[in-house]
C-alpha cells in the first residue's frame, strides 16, 4: 500500500517542468516537460519501470528457490527504501535520471512484496481462512491510489484551490520520503520475526534431494498451458483496473470533444470517478469477494463479473461523453454510480482470482511462489505491452487529432476482455462443485 501511495502521488506532484509555476520535481531537475521529445523519454521510462515490476516479480520465484522467504522479503522491503535518497538528488537533469532508477528498485520492491504474502497464506492458513485473506487482501492497491487521488478531490472543494494544489506540489520531497521512509517499519519487524514466516524444511528432504535449479523450474512452468492462462486472466484483469485509473483523465474528455461536447467540470470530476471506481474495494469482500467462501464453481462467475464490470466501464465513458461533459448534473451522479458498480465488480473478483489457486490439488507452497510470480510477473508484461500500444498513438499520431482517444479507449477496452479468454483456458478446480448456491452438485444428484 505504502508503495502504491508512493507511486500515485508521483503522478501528481510531477508538475510541469520549468517556466512552470505548479512546482514539482519536474521543475526542481529542471525538465521542461511541455516538449514532445520529453513526453516519449518520459512514456518510455514508464514502460521500462512496469517491464522491471514484472522482473522483479519473477526474481521472486528464483530468489525464493535459493533464500528463505525471510530473506527474500528483507530484499524486497530493502529495495522500497531506495525511494528516500530520491528526492535529495541534485537538481540537474541527470539528477533526475538517477532519481528514475532509484524509483524504478523501489518500484520492483514494492512488486515483489506482492507475491510473497502468497506464500505465507499457503503454508500458514487453511481453506477457509485462505479465501478471508484472498477476499481482504485486495485492498492494499486501492487504498494506495486513494491515499494520492484524495487530497486534490478536497483540495476543489476549499476555497483557496490552486494555492492548495501548490502548497501540496511544493511539499513533494517530504511527500514522497515519508512514503518510502514508512517502508523501515515491516523491514524491521521483518528483520525481528521474519524466521517465523519461513517454511519449516525436514533434514531428511536436505539430504537427500538435490536442490532444484530455479531456472530450470521456471522453463518447466514456462511450457505449462496453464500458466499463460494465468497471465491472460492477471494481465487483462491488471489492463482492466489500472487502465481507467491512470488513463481515463485524458480518454474521457477526449472523446467527449471528439464527439462534440467540449468536456467541461475539470479534472476533477474524473478524479471523483477514480475515487467512486476504488471504494468499492471495502465491501467487495462482503458482496462479490464471498464467492470464495464457498464450494462453487469459479471460471463462470469470474468470467461474468470481469464482463460486468468493462461493460459498465465503457457506460461510463458514454455517460461522461454525451451528458457529464455537457454539464448535466443527472449524468453526473449516473457517472459516479457507474464507477462505484464497476469498481465492485473488478476489484470484488481479485479476491475469488487469488484464491483460485489455492484451491487446485497438489498445489504446495513452492508451487503457490513460483505461481504468483509468473502471473504477476508475465501479467505486468502483459499490461506494460498494452500500455505501451495505447500511449504510442498519440506520440505518433498527435494530440491534436481528436479521433485517437477512441483508438485508446479501444485498445483498453479489448486488453481487459482478453482476460476472458485466460478464464475460458482455465480448469475448474473442483468440477464437482455447485454452478449456483441453490444448486446441487454432482455428488447430490
């Protein structure tokens, strides 16, 4: 979460670079960022820190294969500390360069710090209690974005708002090293108490099995069809959730000129929606998540809610296109509700998708490790590829070119429903399992 926050109020406490009066740390490395040259090396490094997330996210598996789950996590926790010195870099343009790289290992920490709770849930809990951590566990993400996105939405409301916005912008070095500074708190009890999240391992098994190569395991897992089935479900359902929230703010009014309705209501109205589209996370557990719970079938259910929730994605854009951005104020609460509707239903069925592979026979907590890894690792891949394809039209095309904020809208929309096809690729874990609630199973037939 601490990582999250960190890395959603960098967007925003970027500002405009020199000449500007907003502030930032764009401003402080002297960066202009008006000019198009910067906005591609800035798209670019963007793509290169998501690609190290996904890295970082399969180092685990290798770095699980060889330390101790304590250790692993030392190094990850370790990693999120390289974003203090960040903000004390000289301010020069390659002062920014390092202040990137520095962010990019706080980064792949942060990543890396996901999957290894996947591990501890499956040697420390059992089936019931798995699916109560998978169904609270997805709020970590959410928060993160709504500890960043808050502030602004308040920050409109107060009656001093662009001196507000700046004293905020003005404020970024401290910002954003208490973040990472708060990172020492688990890396310390870590340090303390981590042994105990270790894997007992049996002297026998020591001496007498070779410990496996962490390469060769992972070409094993490489040629398995099931885990790109994994990466198309992760990848899709990332596209899907993580999309909106950081490219809405420039589709949604984009559109909404393309077709004639010069967008108005500000920034802020999207950043209502994000809110709108995250708080959903604290009852999903309660409403969608409780699926998990139970012995039911899990690839229709997940498939139907992924499917809700783009659609209702997409009648939001609508929503903010034909009515928001005209000024309707009905529209305007139909957008919220449309937000709040689709964030339940995406962000509800993370915790049904992270308990999925519990649930699966023969699963252990080494196959648990290397499994989060991949799916998150090749997933972020996967989103970084469709991020990649979305941000290229307009550097290619122009900004000026209203039409491409429909080609974007596009490209995102299709990148989550190939999640679908992930789901379809899937196998029941129990296809014994009831279809409904009120269903009987095959065993009561």
């Amino acid at each position: 979460m601490l990582f999250i926050a960190n890395w959603g109020f960098g967007g925003y406490l970027a500002g405009n670079g020199v000449g500007s009066t907003t502030g930032g740390y764009l401003e402080y490395f002297k960066i202009d960022g008006t000019i198009k040259s910067f906005q591609f090396v800035n798209q670019a490094t963007n793509w290169a820190i998501t690609i190290g997330r996904g890295i970082g996210s399969v180092a685990v598996a290798l770095l699980l294969a060889k330390l101790f789950h304590k250790y692993t996590t030392i190094i990850a926790l370790s990693l999120t500390l390289f974003g203090i010195p960040a903000q004390f870099l000289p301010g020069e343009n390659w002062g920014y360069v390092l202040f990137l790289i520095l962010r990019t290992f706080m980064a792949i920490g942060g990543t890396m710090m996901i999957i290894l709770t996947q591990p501890v849930v499956s040697n420390f809990f059992n089936k019931k209690q798995k699916s109560v951590v998978s169904q609270f566990g997805i709020w970590f993400y959410p928060l993160g974005i709504i500890i960043s996105v808050f502030p602004y939405v308040v920050a409109h409301y107060l009656p001093h708002t662009d001196s507000t916005k700046i004293f905020i912008m003005d404020k970024w070095q401290w910002i954003l090293t208490i973040l990472a500074a708060l990172n020492a708190l688990p890396l310390l009890v870590m340090i303390l108490f981590g042994s105990r999240f270790d894997v007992p391992v049996k002297q026998e098994n020591t001496n007498n099995q070779p410990q496996q190569n962490g390469f060769k395991i992972l070409g094993q897992y490489l040629r398995k069809k099931a885990t790109y089935s994994w990466v198309l479900l992760y990848g899709g359902w990332l596209c899907a959730v993580v999309l909106p929230t950081a490219l809405s703010h420039t589709i949604f009014p984009g559109i909404a000129t393309h077709v004639g309705n010069i967008a108005g209501g500000g920034r802020h109205i999207i950043n209502e929606w994000y809110l709108s589209f995250l708080i959903p996370v604290f009852i999903a557990p309660l409403t969608v998540g409780l699926w998990s719970r139970y012995h039911l079938k899990r690839k229709w259910y997940i498939g139907t809610m992924l499917t809700t929730g783009i659609v209702l994605y997409v009648l939001s854009m609508l929503t903010y296109a034909y009515g928001v951005a005209k000024g309707d104020a009905a529209s305007r609460v139909f957008f919220y509700i449309l937000g709040f509707l689709s964030g339940l239903c995406l962000w509800g069925i993370q915790g049904v998708m992270l308990n999925t592979p519990h649930e699966y026979k023969g699963r252990d907590v080494k196959a648990i490790g290397w499994m989060f890894s991949l799916i998150w690792g090749l997933g972020f891949i996967f989103y970084t590829l469709s991020l990649i394809t979305i941000s290229l039209i307009p550097l290619i095309a122009g900004n000026d070119k209203q039409y491409i904020y429909i080609i974007m809208f596009v490209i995102l929309v299709v990148s989550s429903l190939l999640s679908l096809i992930g789901v379809f690729m899937l196998k029941e874990p129990d296809p014994e399992a009831k279809t409904f609630p009120w269903s009987k199973s095959k065993n009561d037939a």
